[in-house]
C-alpha cells in the first residue's frame, strides 16, 4: 500500500526541479523497470509495483537489492505520468558523475543543438542505441533527459546511450581538428552517396524550429542533407536523426 | 467574435461521431491553414481566423471564397485542438469520393495495417509526402485521417497524399500477381542491399504491438529488414517507415 506521504513524494518528482535538488527520476511501465533492474549500472532507490509484477520480476528484483514497495494499479496510475500504469515504478539515482565522452576514428557521436521536445529527444536515444551510437551530447537547451516523457519515449534506450550537457562550443573544442562534424541541413550533400565515405565523427542536429544555430554553423566540416523526391518541407528531427544514422551506418560498413 | 453557438459546433468536431455525421473535419494553426487555402482541391467551408491572419494572408482568403469569421486568439484557442491558437483553424469538407489509388512498375504505395496512434499516422503520411509516395492505404483499424491530430502531425502532407481506408486482404486482391509486396519484420532481408531492386509495388507496415497479421504475412513476396547494430528492441512505426522509404527511393534511383 501507498502511503500519502509516499505519494507525495513520487509525485513531486513530476517536477524538473525536485528531481534535481534530489539527484532521483522516475522509471514507469513493466518492460522498462524489468530492463532498469536486469541493468547492473544504475542504482535504484526504490521500487512501488503490483503484486502481479512482483511475482514476474521476482528473481530480478531480488538481485537488486531494492526497497519494494507492493501497491495497486491504482494506486500506481494516480502517481504515475503515464496514462495507466498496472505494472512498476522505481525511483533511481542520477549517476553522480556525467560519463566521459571518447570519439575515436569510427566511432560516431550525436550532438544535438536545442532539441526541446522531450518525446523526441527519447525518440532519438532510442534511435542511437539501434544504430549501436552509445554518446549523445546535448546542448543546455536540449530536454532534460531524466524527464519522465523522455525516459518512457527511450524505451529502455537510456539506459545503453551515455547522455552529457555542455555548451556545444565548449564541447567542439575539446575535439581534434581532423574530426569530421556533419552538419543536417536542406541544402547539403545528399547522405545516399557521401565522397569520401565518412567513418566516424560527431553529427549535429539542430531544433526543429530554428536548425543549426550560426556560432556552431562554423564548426561543421560537412553539411549533409536527406534527398527529398515529394513536397513536404522537412522531416521530424527524431525521423531525420533515423535516417541519417542509418545512411551513415550503411556507408560506413560498405 | 465568436458566438456560442458557433464554438459547441467547432468543440462538437473533436469528436469522430460527428465528423462522420456531419462530414467535416478541421484543420489548425497558420502555417497549414495557409497551405490549404492554397490548395485548390480541398472545399473549405469556413475559416476562423485572428486580425493578423487576415491581415497576412488576405490574398489566398480572397481568392479562395471561404466564409470568414474574425475572432480572438483566446477564442481560437478555446475552440482549437491544440495548446494554442493564434492563428487560424477552418472547417473543411471531406472528400465525398475516396481517391482511387493506381499502382504501376515504378510507383509505392505505403500499407499500414493497423496504425492506431493518430501522432503516428500522421508521421507516416509526413515521411510519405517527403519522400513522393502519393498514396497511403490504411486497414479500417488504422487511426482517422481527419483526426485533429492526424491532421497536425502531417503538418500539411494530408493535403498531397491520398488516403484510403480498406480491409487490406481486398485491396491485395485488385493486386496484379507480379505486385512486389514487402512486409516490414525484425528478420527480413537487409534494406540496405536488395538483389534484385525493387522499382515499385507495396511497402507493407503492421501496428508496433502486433506487427503484420497472419492473413496479411501470406500476402508478402518480400520480407525486408531495417539492420540494428545496437541494443534497442525495436523502431517506432514513424521511423521505420522513414528508413525503409529513404533505402527503397535510394535503391530505385541506382
């Protein structure tokens, strides 16, 4: 059962700001909870679930170690940010310390430039971890990764990709001057056919509204572009990050 | 200004049941208003729009013959699907006749079985545009067309691709028996290289819980494949149907 006071609190971790003055986000829905205590990384402070859970997820939640908490669906939706939630919620710890980035000559990372919807900033991580790209740098206007929306639309998916903030320039500058930064535009190099044919680098994303902001502009080696063959004036930025990645990932396996 | 009686009938339009009674739908915000007064194949029954609308776009309003009514942004918004509304919103007449879709040697028609998410379908038709495939036919259990969101989602692309709704197994049967029909799974062929290269036919999708139904698997002459190199499970619906459009439209053009 739910106490008022624990719902309380795992309703105040709705907010961006709780969950940063207490370094805890939540994780909610069976498949994604199963997935958080299978992974060994991430420390996870408590778990409220449904008996019907408890009994799937036994030999798991058991190795975790966690506090568990049993509760109804009930109660479970009127905490959770989900529509209806009959399966688990765990509140985990932000990982003290941010990852440490490494780019080497075939590896790829995602840099994205003010990406602030949450729902496709989940979409792109879950993206990433298909296309095996496991770094996502993200500008200090990016969504916060550990909003609820972002971590439901990962599927799963953050836990794999190492997500850093910093001001992109700052991060440019720590990269060595023969890395290739491809830049997405409408007016690019088409991605079907890339001469010479990139291995690894950084590949920048700007807002959809605004694209790729001037001051990092300047430090794209390569403008890259999606061929369109229709009318629609541009794609998604989660369905442009896709096919970009997959053109890349083709490209770089040829 | 807006009266009463007006806003329940623009509210009474969030509701399937009577767009179907009553056969209109809506269509929000500036930019896709704009784009459907330009288009000349659509009837446009009445337009709701703010004094800067007007002002802005006062040409295609003219030329179109709309019935007009001026009104606030706040009560735009209080009629309007979206969080807000400063803009316009029209009510549009659906199309007494369904499009008849036509299939040659070098054209594709997307297939969704089963697409309920409105957000969704109206990705597929975005991609859909972008890439030129002008035609989309649902299965009767994919969302609305003229759902709000569909429509918003498509962000103008419901104005250029025709969309049909049918029990697929019949529209299979109108097929002629050398139709390439490439279902979408986890363990097809490569999209990447298909040998030989298909020129055209039916891109077939099934709903991300279930995938393609048995009765429609028989159906497929080709089972294709978006490659993983990482952990992720599975791609949205949106997404895999960008990648599998952009290889099939790079792969034709070789």
């Amino acid at each position: 059962m739910l106490s008022k006071n624990q719902a309380k609190n795992l309703r105040a971790l709705h907010r961006k700001k709780t969950r940063r003055e207490q370094g805890l986000f939540l994780v909610e829905g069976e498949k994604v909870v199963a997935e958080l205590l299978a992974a060994s990384d991430w420390q996870v402070q408590s778990l409220y679930a449904t008996a019907a859970f408890i009994n799937a997820y036994k030999g798991l939640i058991k190795q975790s170690g966690v506090t568990l908490v049993e509760c109804s669906a009930e109660e479970l939706t009127s905490v959770s940010t989900l529509v209806s939630n009959s399966a688990a919620l765990a509140v985990v710890a932000m990982p003290r310390q941010a990852p440490d980035l490494h780019l080497d000559s075939n590896t790829w990372i995602l840099a994205l430039d003010g990406i602030n919807d949450p729902g496709n900033l989940g979409s792109v991580l879950r993206i990433a971890d298909w296309y095996g790209i496991q770094q996502v740098m993200c500008s200090p206007t990016t969504a916060e990764v550990y909003n609820p929306k972002v971590i439901t639309a990962s599927k799963g998916s953050f836990l794999r990709v190492a997500v850093v903030y910093q001001p992109l320039p700052d991060f440019f500058a720590t990269l060595s001057a023969n890395t290739a930064v491809l830049g997405a535009y409408l007016d690019g190099e088409s991605i079907h056919n890339l001469q010479p044919n990139p291995q690894g680098g950084v590949i920048l994303l700007g807002s959809e509204a605004q694209g790729i902001s001037a001051e990092l502009a300047a430090l794209v080696t390569r403008k890259i572009t999606i061929p369109a063959f229709g009318a629609a004036e541009s794609l998604n930025v989660g369905i442009a990050a896709a096919v970009i990645c997959d053109n890349l990932k083709r490209l770089s396996s040829l």
